[in-house]
C-alpha cells in the first residue's frame, strides 16, 4: 500500500470519529511516528495499522475498501489529465 494514502485515509477515520492520536497510540507506537504516517512520512508495520484500526473500530477489510476507493479516484483523476 502507498503510504501517502495509508496515512490520508487514517487522518480521515481518526478526524471523522473525532479521536485523539494520544487515545490511538497509546502502548502501541509514540504519538509523533503516528503523525508521520498521517503526513506519508512513515510507515506503520501491520501489527501495528491492526491494532490502530481496532482502535478506531474499523476492520481491516473496511480499511481496504477505503484504501481501494482513493486509488481508484486518484486513477481517474490521472487519467483525465
């Protein structure tokens, strides 16, 4: 996965469900690595996106779906350039 989307996608959930990174990152990474995934700086191994994304209360496969759409439309996007 890109990690410039990776990193949209979770900003978007986390900012959606109004959750504070502090509450997502607690005992799983620090707070200024999540912040550079968020920037597409960093990754997150899959452990570590997992237990982020049952924190926010969202499947891994709802995450994809979501990862999948954003590539789809910047596809489109890129295609009618």
């Amino acid at each position: 996965m890109n990690d410039a989307i990776v990193g949209k996608i979770l900003k978007q959930i986390r900012k959606g469900k109004k959750l504070t990174v502090r509450y997502l990152t607690e005992d799983i990474i620090t707070p200024q690595h999540y912040y550079k995934v968020e920037k597409g700086e960093a990754y997150l191994s899959s452990n570590f996106l997992l237990q982020i994304l049952n924190r926010m209360n969202v499947s891994y496969k709802e995450f994809s779906i979501l990862i999948n759409s954003e590539i789809e439309r910047k596809k489109k996007y890129l295609m009618e350039i």
